[in-house]
C-alpha cells in the first residue's frame, strides 16, 4: 500500500452545485481514508460559484477556477513534498488543472485520463460553459489563456503525454461542434479498450506514458463516469455503456504498479445514490485497486 494521503477538492466551479461537491464525504464515509490506511491532507475551499457566463472567455467561474488551481496545487504539492501519493477528492472535473498544476510546477509529467467523456470541448462549442467538459483541452494549452496558461506554465501537460482511456462519447461531441482530440494525444475509446482488454489496454496505456519524455511518472485521473452506467447511474451526464468494476480495477491496478504519483476521483454524485450503496462500491473498488500492488 502506498504512503497515501487524502486531499478534498469539493469545487464546483466548472459545473454546477448539483452533488458533486458532497463526494469527498461520502467516499470518506464509505470507510475510503481507512481500507487505504491514508492520512488526511485537508480540504481547499472554493471561491463562491457565480452561476452566469464570463463575457469575454465563455466560461463559468473563469477567475474562481484559476484562482482554486493555484490553492489545489499548494495542497498537492504539499503532499508530494512529503513524499505521500495524492488521491484528491473532486467536486467536479476543472480540479484537474489545479493537481497538473501542482507537477507542472516541478518537471515534466504524464496524465492517464479515464472518463466516459473527451472533454475537450471549446467554449463556443459547450453548451452551458462548463471547463468539467473543457479541461482536458486547457490543460493541454487550448482555450482562454486565464486556464489555458495558469501561472504562464501552460500547456500543464503535452499532447503527446496523454492518454485518454475509456471515452465514449465521440458522437455527441461531434454533433456540438467540439474540436477534434489532437493527432499527438494517444486515444483509447472504449472501444478500443473492449477490443485490447482492459489489461491490455491498460498496460499499453502505461507503456506510452513511461516510454516518451515524461520519465518523472503520470497522474491518474478517475471520472467516474468512465464507468457503465448501469452500475454508475450517480452521475449529472449520464450516458449508455461504459467500462465494468472489473475493467475499472484493472486499468488502476496497472496504472498505479507503473509510475502514477497521484489519483483523481471527480464527477461522482451521492445526492444521486440515497443508500450510499455506490459510495461503498466505489471505494471497495479504489481500495482493491491499491491493495493489489502488495
């Protein structure tokens, strides 16, 4: 088990106030900090939510979320500094910048993104201005420079660095107008993954992310909505399909054997799971995730 350490990111800045800024409690509630044997690192507060779109950039809470970057990446970088693996516990997608932030601050890194979603969303193409369906695309350098160049440090992360696993929404997302996933960027649709195996796929992923420029390791980032949605209905996006627990534990398994230095868990709704039935399954299947590197 890793030396881990728990930080709770519960914004919603790049989204709505729907639920999704509860999930750190319930994870948290679900026994998550204990079967990791985890320390908790804190929790970073959002700024307010203003709920209108940005006239110049498009985008909600432009300002808030540059500002919430900087103070997650403070936290994140604390936790490196002390030698601990970060799981940060989302709120919403847009937390991402803020831990790739953090390791944009210190050397060249790597981002294993599973998600049931591309988000690579430009503004005039995303409907209501959510940067949860845009960060992946600012991350990388594209987009309004107050996200797309935090701290003139942008892109956080290389084309060529990344590989998006699991998506399954390039239908949708052509019918809105998003812009194309760059040619350098390794995509891995859940087609793909269903054709690979998840372990394959897996460890294809990790193959990529180990064998470019970025020897200093990858972040993991977890959107839960990755998942089938028969199994995760506690989700604001819903989509058909999707990635089994089974599938989702290898693909962690094998990520985080490799050279991961930190874990997202973002997007999961508890307003939308009253029993807490999928909480408890969410962190069995992290905690197995970790376990299993021994």
């Amino acid at each position: 088990m890793r030396n881990v350490a728990i930080v709770e990111a519960p914004s919603v800045l790049g989204l709505r106030p729907t639920g999704v800024e509860e999930l750190p409690a319930a994870l948290l509630g679900a026994g998550l900090a204990e079967g990791l044997g985890a320390v908790r690192a804190g929790r970073v507060e959002p700024p307010p939510y203003e709920p209108e779109r940005d006239p110049d950039t498009g985008l909600l809470n432009p300002g808030g979320i540059a500002a919430y970057s900087g103070a997650l990446a403070d936290a994140v970088g604390g936790v490196l500094d002390r030698g601990r693996f970060p799981v940060v516990l989302g709120g919403d997608c847009s937390v991402l910048l803020g831990v790739l932030l953090a390791l944009r601050r210190r050397d060249r890194h790597g981002l294993l993104f599973l998600d049931g979603h591309s988000d690579f969303y430009q503004p005039s193409a995303e409907p209501a201005g959510e940067v949860a369906s845009m960060e992946l695309a600012l991350a990388t350098g594209r987009g309004p420079r107050v996200l797309a160049d935090l701290e003139g440090r942008g892109p956080l992360v290389r084309d060529e660095d990344v590989v998006a696993l699991g998506f399954r929404d390039a239908e949708e997302s052509a019918s809105y107008g998003m812009q194309p996933l760059p040619s350098a960027l390794h995509a891995m649709g859940l087609d793909t993954v269903r054709a690979l195996g998840a372990a394959e796929a897996a460890r294809r992923a990790v193959g990529l992310l180990t064998g470019g420029g970025a020897d200093a390791g990858y972040w993991v980032h977890l959107d839960v909505d990755v998942l089938d949605d028969a199994v995760m209905p506690a989700v604001d996006y819903r989509q058909p399909d999707g990635l089994t627990w089974q599938a989702l534990e290898t693909v962690l398994r094998t990520a985080l054997m490799g050279g991961a230095v930190g874990l997202t868990v973002a997007i999961f709704n508890p307003r939308l799971d009253p029993d807490g039935t999928v909480a408890q399954r969410l962190a069995e299947c992290l905690v197995r995730a970790f376990d299993s590197q021994g």
